[in-house]
C-alpha cells in the first residue's frame, strides 16, 4: 500500500506564534475594513440629518454627532500646525482656533475657527485646514507695523492700511515713524512712501502732523516745522532736500519753513535770530 507524504507536524508549543501570526494579519486586514465602516457611517449620519426635520439635524449637531462617532476610529487631534505667526500672542491665538489634543477632528468647525482668529488685532487673514486623521494646520497673515499714531495722549501702533494693531509693547516698534493727530492712519502710507527715497530728512523728523485732517506739517529735531502742502508732498520734499543741498536749508535756526505755496516759499526764523537771507 503506497504511503501518503505528509506535511511536517505542528507541535503544541509553536500554535501559540502561529496564532499571535494570524492575528496580526486578520488586524490588517481589518483595518482598511474598520476605515470603510466609518466612511459609511459619516454618510449615514449626513443623509439622516439632510432628511431631518428635527432641531437634532442642525450642522453643528450634526459636526458633533460625527466628530463623535468616528473618534473611536482614531479621528483625533494629536498636532496643532501654526505658520505665520511672529506678534500674535499665542495664548489667545490657541484660545481663538479652540480645539485640543484628543477632541474630536471632525467635531472642529475651521470656518468658526477662521472666523475667531481674524478677530485678533494682529492677523489680517487666517486659514485653517484639517487634515485627516489627526492634525490641524492654522496659516496667519499678520498685519505689518507700520507706524506708531499718537491721538490725545494715546499711542498705538498702526499697519500700512491705518488699522490699529495694537497698544502694548510699544517700545519694540520705537524705530518706527510717529504719525500724530486725528486722521493721520488714513494719510500715513502716501506720506512715509515720498520720505523712504530721502533717509537723511527722514533722520531729522521726530513726528508728522496731520494738520485740519488735510495736510502735513513734519516736526524736525531741531524744533522747525516743515509745512507741507495738500495732495503734493512728494514734490514738496524733493523741493526741500534740493534747498537743503544748495542752500543747507535745514540747518539753519529756523521756527517753520512754509511750502504751502507752490511759487513760494516762507521761512521764519527763531525768536531772536536775524531772518536769513
């Protein structure tokens, strides 16, 4: 009688690694399986609350109901991203996006989030974007200082566009021009823009004026002012640097030089000083 040729026999002591073996494999087969089930039950959960009449079916009922459901599966916070920010206060910027590691993912609203943080002075424009399985990234287009704008008694700092950034720390942004009276924000771009080709007027001012919400008057440090005229201070500034390179305008003891008058100009001297010629 022939023999029948058989395997090699399994012994009692190698089926509990050949079960822990088995066992890894049905877990990853298991997986992709486990995804699909969470996937249906997303899209169950939205057509129930499409079809519901009932308050239950708000959207945000709705986020939590999911957020809820499939952090079993793993949809969990774990990694907060922030790019962009170099002055925005982190404590309140954390606060703003309102999500914590181990909440729900899917129970985050980045549009309530967008919304929150582009409340802080100091972003002009925020994007936030979830990113499935686990991490939330938040990119911050913060506001520029621009200058610092003195208004009965106060200082604040401004950005190019005249919003009011903020009023603490000032002492960081000390290099920066000061721009002072009511409507000065509004005006300042244009102004600093006409200086920022003449580096050395731009040492000798200690503040702009805005004068009547129409024009400048620039307060040098030797106590003279500079009277500009409305809507031409770019070619008034040219005209006075060239009076300065001639004639070193600038350096004389002067209490105003007037270039209100395109034809003209009017300087006053110092009380006490000869008029000059």
């Amino acid at each position: 009688m022939p023999r029948v040729a058989r395997g090699p026999r399994t012994s009692v002591n190698d089926r509990p690694g050949r079960l822990k073996l088995l066992l890894r494999r049905q877990k990853r087969l298991l997986r992709p399986a486990g995804w699909v089930a969470s996937v249906l039950l997303v899209v169950s959960l939205v057509l129930g609350a499409i079809h519901s009449n009932a308050p239950g079916g708000t959207v945000a009922t709705l986020r939590e109901r999911l957020g809820n459901a499939t952090a079993a599966a793993g949809l969990r916070v774990t990694d907060v991203v922030i790019q962009g920010r170099a002055n925005t206060p982190e404590p309140l910027l954390r606060a703003a996006i309102g999500v914590s590691k181990g909440d729900p993912i899917l129970s985050f609203s980045v549009e309530m989030a967008r919304q929150r943080i582009e409340t802080l002075s100091w972003v002009q424009h925020a994007t936030v974007e979830r990113r499935l399985p686990s991490t939330v990234v938040v990119y911050l287009q913060e506001r520029g200082p621009f200058a610092i704008w003195q208004n009965q008694g106060k200082f604040v700092l401004i950005d190019r566009t005249g919003a009011v950034v903020t009023n603490e720390h000032l002492a960081e942004f000390h290099q920066l021009p000061l721009v002072v009276g009511p409507g000065a924000p509004a005006a300042a771009a244009a102004l600093i823009d006409a200086l920022t080709d003449h580096p050395d007027l731009q040492k000798r001012i200690t503040a702009a004026v805005r004068i009547g919400e129409r024009r400048w008057n620039l307060r040098l440090n030797n106590g003279a002012d500079v009277m500009l005229p409305e809507g031409h201070e770019a070619q008034a500034i040219a005209r006075l640097m060239q009076l300065q390179q001639d004639h070193a305008l600038l350096d004389r003891p002067l209490a105003a030089i007037d270039m209100r008058l395109g034809d003209r100009l009017v300087v006053r001297p110092r009380p006490g000083e000869n008029k000059p010629t």
